[in-house]
C-alpha cells in the first residue's frame, strides 16, 4: 500500500466521523448501514471493471467513492480512491492502475470493516 502522509495513514478521521454522530444523531446508524452497503457494491464493481479493463468505469466509481468516504471520515479511503480515480483518469495503464486498484480494494475492507464495527457499538449502546 503506498500510503504516503500521516493523514493517509489514518483509517477513521475520529472528529470528522465524531463532527458526523453529533450532526446526524441516532440516524448514524442508518446511513452507515447505507454506506457499508454502498462500499460493498463499490468493491464487487471495481472487481468486475477490473476483469474488463474498463478505466472509465473505474474511474466513475472511484470518484464516487472519494466523496462518500470524506462525509464519514474515511480519511484512507477517500486518499486512495483519489489516487485511483486520477491514474484512472490518465490512461489505462494497467500496470498503473492494477497496484491502485489492489490498495483501493483492501482499503475499502479495512473501512468496511471499523465502521462496522462502529455501527454494531451504535446498535448495544
């Protein structure tokens, strides 16, 4: 994984996903439960995409990812995810693309997996 700065390193921005629960209170829960399903249709099409060398397709679920992992604070995510949207972006340049999309791949299990858990400490809290 090419993760570069300390900021990329982080997996949860604590405050920005802290920022989110006080703003959205008990609907936290439901709208994680919507992102981690999201994530997982994510990750299923970037496989699929990834089986048809398809960099436009890529770099259109990329993109979304970025934005929708900012708004929880999915701070390794969203760095990720712009690194593949702009390799993405540039050409297809499978020898590129393919690292890119390995790291995004396992980023993406990482998140689903710690805000899982945050949504199973919301549901016994």
């Amino acid at each position: 994984m090419s993760v570069s700065s300390p900021e990329e390193r982080v997996l949860i921005d604590r405050v920005v996903f802290e920022a989110l629960r006080a703003d959205v209170g008990g609907a936290l829960d439901d709208l994680l439960l919507a992102f981690l399903e999201e994530v997982r249709q994510q990750h299923v099409g970037l496989q699929a995409l990834r089986a048809s060398r398809d960099g436009p397709g890529i770099r259109s679920i990329a993109h979304g990812l970025k934005g929708c992992s900012g708004y929880f604070g999915a701070q390794r995510l969203r760095s990720s995810a712009q690194r593949l949207e702009a390799a993405a972006s540039r050409a297809a340049d499978w020898s590129t693309l393919e690292p890119l999309l390995d790291e995004t791949c396992e980023v993406i299990l990482a998140t689903r997996d710690a805000l899982a858990a945050e949504a199973m400490a919301g549901v016994t809290t």
